[in-house]
C-alpha cells in the first residue's frame, strides 16, 4: 500500500513521471522504499535543502501507522 502511495506523489511532482520507480525491500530495520527517478528530477524529488523529500518521508510515516519504513531517494546518474 505505501510503495503505490509514494509513486502516485513522486509522478505528481517530476516531469518524467514514466521513469519514476518505487522499490520496496525489507530489512531488520523494517521496510525500505527506494524512489528512483529521471537524473533530471532529482532536484524536484529532494527540494531546497531536502525539505520535499522530508515531506514525501512525514506523509509515508503517517500512512504507515506505526510501522518501521524507511524512504531513500536513489541517485541513478553515476
């Protein structure tokens, strides 16, 4: 339910909406979302100073209801 939740947000906010992909894995730590996008739409995904991608982490924490999930912007342009 989160990883569908977290890719309709993300596709709101790039230009590239095709190329936005939400992996979700588990570990001890509890659930990680990776969000991947377009190199171009990095900058729109993470915001000034991170704060778009705090906010994406507060909605999905919320959703999440109690339970461990982790949310981590992946940079794909190495």
């Amino acid at each position: 339910m989160l990883a569908p939740a977290l890719e309709h947000l993300v596709k709101g906010i790039v230009d590239h909406p095709d190329d936005v992909q939400v992996v979700a894995k588990s570990s001890a730590r509890g659930e990680v979302l990776e969000v991947r996008v377009h190199p171009e739409d990095l900058g729109r995904v993470i915001g000034r100073s991170g704060r778009t991608a705090k906010a994406l982490r507060t909605l999905i924490t919320a959703l999440a209801d109690g339970k461990r999930v982790r949310v981590d912007v992946v940079d794909t342009d190495n």
